[in-house]
C-alpha cells in the first residue's frame, strides 16, 4: 500500500477514518460522519500537526481517494430535498492493509495505531 503512504495528509486522516468507521460497522459513510470522525480522532491523538480537517478538505480527500480507487462512493437512499442523493463512502481497500501502511508515517503514525487498537 506504497500508494497510500505517499497521499497528502488529509487523504491519510480520511483513509484511517474510513479504516476504523468500516471496522466499527459505520461504512458506508456519509461525508458528515467522515468529518465528525476526522474531528474525534484528531482530539483523541492531541497532536498539533494534524490540527483540524474542514469539511471541504474532507471532501477533497474522499473525491481524490474514490477517483484512485481507495475508496467506493454508493449513493445513499435516502435523498435531498433537491433530489440529490447523499453519497456514502467505504474503503475499497482492506483495514489492515492502511494500518499497516501508515503505522510508521511520521504524520499519522499516532492516528494509525489508535485506529488498531494499539
């Protein structure tokens, strides 16, 4: 999973978000449950690196993630009043193979190790 290691830091936090949303049976997700998950983990770890993802660098992330296939996108059944769906999220890729790749990431490590359980 060299292709992770190497993404930006907003697609690291959102792929270990997804990591642990889908090992908690939270996936697929909507873009506002990525987000509030972003935010509880980025508490969590404490650490000032990472600080804090807005919403739209959340859903930079889950675009770019989803065009190279790290992530699934699937609309949601439920649909706006405008008659757009909400499209949900989930790895396309397997939990363990994020932790793995990120566990050592000087950026992430922490997070990576909080979303294993370690």
């Amino acid at each position: 999973m060299d292709d992770i290691a190497s993404r930006s830091l907003s697609e690291k936090v959102v792929v270990l978000c997804l990591a642990d949303l889908g090992s908690a049976g939270e996936t697929p997700a909507h873009t506002a449950r990525v987000v509030r998950a972003s935010r509880e983990h980025l508490d969590a770890v404490e650490e000032e690196t990472l600080g804090k993802l807005p919403e739209a660098a959340v859903n930079r992330a889950l675009n770019r993630l989803e065009a190279d296939g790290i992530v699934t996108m699937a609309d949601a059944d439920d649909r706006s009043p405008a008659g757009k769906g909400r499209p949900e999220y989930a790895l396309a890729v397997g939990t363990d193979a994020v932790v793995d790749a990120l566990a050592e990431d000087d950026q992430v490590g922490t997070l990576a190790a909080q979303v294993a359980g370690t």
